[in-house]
C-alpha cells in the first residue's frame, strides 16, 4: 500500500470511528467499503461486539469487526459454504496475527487496561484521555487490516481434510440464518480465529438476535442493551459463567479440522441450543 493511500486510510479511519461511535462497527464498515459491499444492518448488528462482548473485556472490538468482513467476502468469492466457513477463519487467523503484531495482544482490556463493567474505570478511561489510544490504533491498524484480509483471503485451503464448521456459524443456522449470514460469523469459530478466548458462539447469538430488531429499526445501541443482556446471563448459567471458549470446551483447537470435529461430534451442543433459543 503506497504511502498516500496509506495516509487516506489512516485518516478515514478515524473518522469511521468516531462516527460510527465504536470500533467493531468501524473496522466491519471500513474493510466492507474496501471490498465494496456495504451492509449498513449488519454493521449496526455488531455495536454490542465493542469493548471485548458487551464491554466484557475480551478479544478488541476490531478484530470482531474485521473478521465478519473477511466472512462476507469469503461467501461471495466461494459458492461452496464449507470452503467459505474454512477461508473465513484462515483469514481472521492471519487478521489476529497482524492485529497482535502491533499490540502485543488482541484483548480489549489487555491493551486499554479498563474495565469497562466498572464505571470508575470507565470515568478514568473516559476522563484521563486514555481512549486515545483506541483511535490512535484505528489509525494506525486499519491500513494494516486491509493488507491482512486481502493476504487472508489469498491463502491456501489444502490442509484441511473434511468439511469446515464453525460453531458460531452453526448458531446462526440455528437462528434462521442465511448461509451468508452463517459464513460472515464463520471466523468467530473457538473463540474467534480458534484464539480460545471469549465464546465465538455467544457473539454470533448476539450479533444475530440485534441484526433482526436493526431490520425492524427497533433497537438503538446502548452499553447497557437489555437484549444482549439476556442472551449473556443465558449463556453464563450454562457454562458455570466460564466465557472464554478452551475453559468451556476444555481445549484449544490448533487446527479447523480439529474444531469441525468437535462440533460434527456434538461438542458444545447444547450451548449452541441455548444460544439460538434466546
């Protein structure tokens, strides 16, 4: 990318951001325009992605963003679903990689080091200019993110054996999804990119069950969204209020075979019911 492009993204990215008043919604926003295939709906639908899942904490806003980009070009370039599911989440992977590369991390409240669940973390995230540093890193990331999906998208599918499935994909099967809908949550898989942090399969239920009230225009984003809410205290009474993924499946999933196998054999079935039911 040449540096006058580079400068262009820098500065549309801060600007997306503080328009669009969060970074999940940013970086989905962004990366689609770069593909060119905006999807107002669900760019709203991922608001609550912002802050680690519903400002829990976990894996940054954008990369939740970044990866349901990748997810809706993966279904567009690949008319054979599981292929699409198997490149969504090869490309968040390399997506996860350069977001690490540059932070060292890829937890929102390992980089902003708030929680943002207590309201005198958040005055001082707020108040002491500490929430400079996300846009600084929009900023700096976002022509990086563009190089990183473009690589993802690229990469080889060889290795894997047999069809990919991707547990927040099958959420929203669950769901009444499309098959679209199904392969843009596909890189969520394991804790997003099979990262093992925060569940894959909670954020597809979230961002599912908000896209059809942003449809019916019935649901503005607040910090403190009764829907979500809802789905999240569902999902800790099942899981003993364990949220990242290898702490409820009791693994990591170091290949996509490993994890289609998992869910083919019934792993976190259950979950994924009470997921879709909400």
């Amino acid at each position: 990318m040449d540096l006058i492009k580079t400068k262009k993204v820098k500065l549309r990215a801060k600007r997306v951001f503080l328009k669009k008043g969060t970074c999940s919604h940013a970086f989905f926003y962004i990366l689609n325009r770069e593909f060119g295939h905006p999807k107002p709906h669900e760019e709203r639908a991922i608001d609550p992605l912002a802050g680690g899942i519903l400002q829990q904490g976990y894996q940054c806003g954008m990369l939740w963003g970044a990866s349901m980009a990748v997810g809706a070009e993966s279904f567009r370039r690949h008319k054979d679903v599981s292929k699409a599911i198997g490149l969504a989440i090869k490309a968040t992977q390399h997506i996860m990689k350069s977001f690490n590369d540059r932070t060292k991390c890829i937890e929102c409240e390992d980089f902003t080091k708030t929680d943002f669940k207590n309201k005198w973390s958040f005055a001082k995230y707020m108040f002491s200019g500490k929430f400079l540093s996300c846009y600084k890193l929009a900023e700096n990331w976002a022509p990086e993110a563009i190089k990183a999906a473009h690589e993802g998208l690229e990469l080889d599918q060889n290795d894997s054996s047999q069809q990919a499935i991707s547990c927040a994909s099958e959420v929203v099967r669950k769901m009444g999804g499309s098959e679209e809908e199904m392969v843009m949550v596909a890189g969520f898989a394991g804790g997003l990119g099979l990262s093992g942090s925060g569940c894959g399969a909670l954020s597809a239920s979230i961002w599912k069950t908000i896209l059809e009230l942003v449809k019916k225009e019935s649901w503005k984003y607040s910090m403190s969204d009764p829907n979500s809410e809802k789905i999240i205290q569902n999902f800790f009474q099942e899981t003993d209020y364990k949220m990242e993924c290898n702490d409820i499946c009791g693994m990591f999933f170091k290949t996509i075979d490993e994890h289609s196998e998992f869910i083919k054999n019934g792993g976190c079935n259950k979950l994924i019911d009470i997921l879709a039911n909400n």
